[in-house]
C-alpha cells in the first residue's frame, strides 16, 4: 500500500475525514492521487510539500515567506518549504 493510502486508511479509522465525506468522494480522492503519483495527470498542487487551511486562525508562520503554488478553496499549498 503507498504511503498516500494509508494517510488516507489512517484518517478513515480515526474520524479525522468530515461527515460529509462520502466514500464516493474518499474513492475519488484516492483514484486522483494515484493518477498523479503515476505521472499521469499533472499535480494540481505544483509539486506541494505543505499546506494549510484558511480557516486557521492564524497562518502558520512559514506560509509568509514560502512559494505558494495553489490555493483551492480553503486550502493554500507551498513547496519549498525548509
């Protein structure tokens, strides 16, 4: 199993995916992850190592000087990040 699924597995077995997560969109998510970690579609994150949500109260203290390469929706993604 790759590392990606387990993260997946490891949130699914302790509560940490929102109710409104259906395992249609989990299957989805899953699917998509595995097209990008093949090559076969690009990463829609440009190679991100980090992210955070914006609801934080407060953005983690790396964000402001890190380079951004996505935000969707509630989440902005950096890569380069030390």
């Amino acid at each position: 199993m790759n590392p990606l699924r387990r993260v997946f597995y490891w949130c699914a077995r302790h509560g940490a995916l929102r109710a409104s997560a259906t395992s249609l969109t989990v299957v989805a998510a899953l699917v998509t992850a595995d097209q990008v970690m093949a090559g076969k579609v690009p990463d829609p994150t440009g190679g991100a190592t980090h992210y955070y949500a914006t609801t934080m109260p407060k953005p983690p203290d790396w964000a402001a000087k890190d380079k951004q390469t996505l935000k969707l929706g509630h989440h902005v993604f950096f890569k380069d990040v030390p």
